[in-house]
C-alpha cells in the first residue's frame, strides 16, 4: 500500500470521507502523517468559525465594558471574569452536562419543535464554547486597547464633526484594532491550541472522527510509542502557528499602513496564554 | 460519617443530603481539591528554578548554552501545551524504565518497542506492580508534576528573560564602576532587581497555572473533574443514594471554585506588585512617591 492510497483512504477520514475503519496494526509514517493531518481540519474549522464570530462579539463587549450606562458595564464585565477566570476545560464539562440535559426529544415552542440533539455533538456544542471563550479573551484585549486610544485622535474627530456611527467607524474602531492587533494576534494562536481541548473533554469524536491530538493520542496509545505522533502533531502545529503569524501580519500591515516605517509596531508572539 | 446515616433509605430531605454530602466518596472528592493545590503549590518553585535556569542560560556568553536556553523557551510558542502534557509523562515513564532495563534485567535480543508494545521485564516496571496502590497514585502524580514544571518552566523562563532585560542598563553599569565582577553584578543588582519588572508577567502565570490544573484529568489523577464526573452520574436505585444525572451541578461547584482562586489571587498579587513597585524607577513607583510626598 502506497502512501499515495493511504492518504485517499484517510486524508478526509476526520469528515468521515473514505476509510471506515482505522488502522489497526502496521502504523507507518504515512498513516501516523496522514491521519493526524486529517484531523487538523477540525483545529481550523473550531478556529476559524470561533474566531470570525468572536470577532464582532468582542468588540460588541469591549464597547459594552468601556460604556458609561451600568447596565451595559456590569454584564460585560461580569461575562468577561467568568470566561477569563476559569479554565475552558471545566467551560467545555459544564456546557456538554448542561446540553445534554435538555429533553432528547426536542422542545414544543408554539407548535414548533425545536430539536436540541444536535446541540451535544462537538462541532456545535464546542464551538459555541469556543466561541464564547475567545469573545472573552478578545474583549478584554479590544477593551484596553479601547482605552489607549490617543486623545489627539477623538479631539480631530470632533474637530471634523464626526460623531456617533461615523465617529466609531473611521476613528476609533481602526484606531482599536490597530493597538489591539498584536496581542490579538497572540490570542488567534492560543485559540488554535485550546481546540485541541474539544475532544478530551465530554465532547465525543462520533465515529472517531477527531481532531489531529485525538488521533496523536490514538497512535501513541496503539504503539505505546509517544516519541512519533505527538511531534507529528507539534510539527502541523507549528506549521499552522506560522501561517497564522502571515496572515495576522499581513492585516497587521494593513492597519499601519498610515504610519512611517519605523514607528510600525511589529508583530511579536509572546507566549502567555492557556485556557 | 454520622450516626443516622447508617440506612441512607430511610433519609429524607435535608438529611438525606447532609449523609449524602459526607459520604465516603464525596470525602475523598474533597480531598481532591487539596491534591490539586498541593500540584500548584509544588510545581510554581519548580517552574520558577526550570525558568530561571532557562532565563540564565539563554543570557550566558557559552554558545551552546545559550542555545539551549533560547531552544528551551521557543518550545512552547508554536505547540499547544496539551501536547507536552500528553508527551512528558509517557516520555518519563518510558525513560526510566528503559534505563532501568538496562541494568535490571537480564540481557536479551528482544527489542523494547516492537509489536507494538513496550516491553521491559517486571522487575523495571515503575513503580512496581507488587507496591501498594499508593505509590502507583504517588508516581503518577510525580509525573504530573514534572510534565507542569518543564511546560510553565519555559514560560517561566521567557517572562524572567524579559525582566532580565528590562532592568535599566545604568544600574548595572553603577554596580560595574564599583568594581563587581559579572557574578557579583548579576547575584547583587541584577536578580533582586529584576522581581518589579518579572511580577506582572509571573502573576499572568499563576493564574494560568490555576486554570492548567483541571489537566490533570488527562493524565489520570483522580482529581476534581474526575470525581465531579463519577459522583455526578446518574446512581440507580442498587447505590445507597440514587438520583438522576447532576453532573452539571457538580461542574457548576468547579466552576466557581476556580472563579474564587482566581479572584484570591488577583486580590493578593496585587498588594505583592504594590510591595515591590515601593522606590522603583517605574510608573507604579513614581506614583507611590508622589502619593506619599
């Protein structure tokens, strides 16, 4: 068996698509590469969707935590400590035992059902965590970076009559990002990592279709052998780390795109952050 | 635990849940929560002398060294830190009982990892298969605590690299002029002056840490996720306390137990950071004076 047909046999096998059974004995580099790599499609599809929804939610947040009203204030504030201040491990328990308890059979709004099993598997259930989460995180970067906003720049926008909409969309938003964008940046990277959380943590993998740590740990429990796929999966990893750096420099570029070279903030991965 | 316990079928109400919250298994459910203090209050000196060791190693002049130290810190930028708690414990166990293989047993052709398996004789099995179930949960433990030290080590190390740069270069120059050797310069100046500058990003780690432990789970110590998941199942009418599935209450009470360390520590590192910021060259500092004058 060529590596060839391995990977058509199990390149989208984390989707379902191709082999049904995993292998079970002779685990070559191939199949340990091959595998693993297929599960990285869920990493990205947990990372993306989180982070692309927990986008508009953080701002939504940052705004609502800086907002002068406690009505606004107190529930953000409030939202922000609790996903910050306890691990996303005990976030993804508690969300799958809250879930599974509602009623199997769906629930009768006005003569319409509402079906909720869905709800329990994993690519609802945690990415909704995960979603969660990263608002969280986010809004607690946007929310200081909020608060750095150059005084210069709020006075110029008066000076243009800017205000309400206008005022937020051609000055402080850009102005937010542009500070908050490096350790954004950072809290994009330790997103990927924390969706290696999703399968180890009530979530099941229907069918074994996992994400590249559930078949890492497959293969190490298997061969009895840790030393090959887990660098395997720290390889894909820092592989992914790294495109997101380019892609997060390249909108870091953007954003800065106004200011003379030199005083261009770089952007600088810190590491900091585990759920 | 007490007396009127001792038919938990003839419990009702309050009773019922004051036996039911002593009983054997919720004792040792408790005890849980000081296991996984013990595992933060021992691994943070730990890390801290892995990241010291680190933070001095990639400043050393000695190339090698130096990348080591440098290697060391870069470990865990591009690699989710469940990869190196999954790894370090079975890499450990497996280190060791390979060395001690190597001098336990009697020699033989066969080779350690094949078929799939890894195969060393009974008497290089750690800890012993003989040795009560204590050392077992010991060892495991022990395990935990070094695959936590190595991960928050490097951390550790990255934040103390920083501080170490961060002390301003004419302090160390004084201490020059004054005739220190290198040495003297980095044990007097350098280390107890680099804390103020180290305290913001240690404290970042801290609370990391404390939010690291429900891991512990992955690597099989019966800590308190695991006995949140077991006394949390549903108990048919064959256990002494039936009653539905109330797993999501047992994780709502972890849930706030972290949101109380959390809140604790903060509370504390923040009069520490007041502490230290006290006659420093820095904001925090410069702020002290000026309220104090």
């Amino acid at each position: 068996m060529s590596c060839v047909d391995i990977i058509a046999d199990y390149g989208l096998r984390s989707l379902g698509i191709g082999e049904r059974l995993l292998p079970r004995s002779d685990f070559t580099l191939c199949h340990q590469f091959t595998l693993i790599g297929s599960g990285l499609i869920w990493n990205l599809y947990f990372g993306v969707l989180a982070l692309a929804f927990g986008f508009f939610m953080a701002t939504g947040l940052a705004l609502a935590k800086a907002a002068e009203n406690p009505l606004l204030r107190k529930p953000a504030e409030w939202f922000i400590f609790v996903f910050r201040g306890s691990p996303l491990f005990i976030q993804f328990f508690l969300a799958y035992e809250a879930l599974v308890l509602l009623p199997k059979a769906g629930i009768d709004v006005f003569g319409i059902t509402i079906h909720t099993a869905w709800t329990t598997k994993a690519w609802a259930g945690a990415l909704f965590v995960l979603f969660l989460n990263t608002s969280a995180y986010a809004a607690e970067i946007f929310y200081g970076a909020l608060r750095s906003v150059p005084k210069g720049d709020l006075e110029a926008a008066d000076a243009y009559g800017f205000t309400g909409w206008k005022k937020f969309r051609k000055v402080v938003w850009p102005t937010m990002l542009r500070l908050a964008w490096p350790a954004y940046t950072n809290e994009a990277i330790f997103l990927f990592h924390a969706t290696t959380l999703v399968y180890f943590s009530g979530f099941p993998a229907f069918q074994q279709r996992g994400d590249a740590l559930y078949y890492a740990k497959f293969f190490a429990d298997k061969t009895f052998n840790p030393f090959i796929p887990y660098p395997i999966a720290a390889f894909y990893f820092v592989c992914l780390t790294l495109a997101l750096i380019a892609v997060f420099g390249v909108i870091n570029r953007r954003l800065n795109r106004h200011l003379p070279g030199a005083s261009r903030p770089k952007l600088k991965v810190r590491p900091q952050i585990i759920r | 635990m007490f007396e009127s316990c001792a038919d938990p079928s003839q419990l009702e109400g309050l009773n019922w849940f004051l036996c039911y919250l002593t009983s054997g298994k919720h004792m040792l459910f408790y005890t849980s929560f000081l296991v996984v203090m013990a595992l933060m209050v021992i691994t943070a000196p730990i890390a801290l002398m892995f990241g010291f060791g680190g933070a001095l190693a990639a400043r050393s002049h000695v190339a090698p060294l130096r990348w080591l130290g440098k290697g060391y810190t870069a470990m865990v930028r591009g690699v989710p830190d469940i990869i190196f708690f999954l790894f370090v414990p079975v890499a450990m166990d497996q280190g060791l009982e390979y060395l001690r293989n190597l001098y336990k047993c009697p020699p033989t052709d066969a080779p350690i990892w094949a078929n799939n398996e890894f195969n060393v004789c009974a008497a290089a099995k750690l800890p012993l298969s003989t040795s009560p179930q204590f050392w077992h949960e010991a060892y495991g433990f022990a395990l935990a605590v070094i695959a936590f030290s190595i991960v928050f080590g490097a951390f550790a190390a990255n934040v103390l690299y920083g501080a170490m740069n961060a002390v301003p270069r004419a302090q160390l120059e004084t201490a020059e002029a004054y005739g220190m050797s290198p040495k003297q310069v980095r044990r007097r100046i350098l280390i107890p002056q680099m804390w103020t500058y180290a305290l913001p990003g240690l404290s970042n780690l801290w609370l990391i840490l404390i939010k690291a432990t429900p891991l512990l789970f992955l690597l099989g110590v019966e800590d308190i996720v695991y006995w949140a998941r077991e006394l949390g199942s549903t108990k048919s009418a064959i256990y002494d306390y039936p009653h539905p599935d109330w797993r999501v209450w047992y994780f709502l009470v972890l849930l706030f137990y972290y949101l109380g360390m959390t809140r604790i520590s903060e509370i504390y590192l923040g009069r520490l950071s007041a502490r230290l910021s006290r006659g420093q060259a820095t904001m925090a500092g410069e702020a002290m004076r000026k309220a104090g004058a």
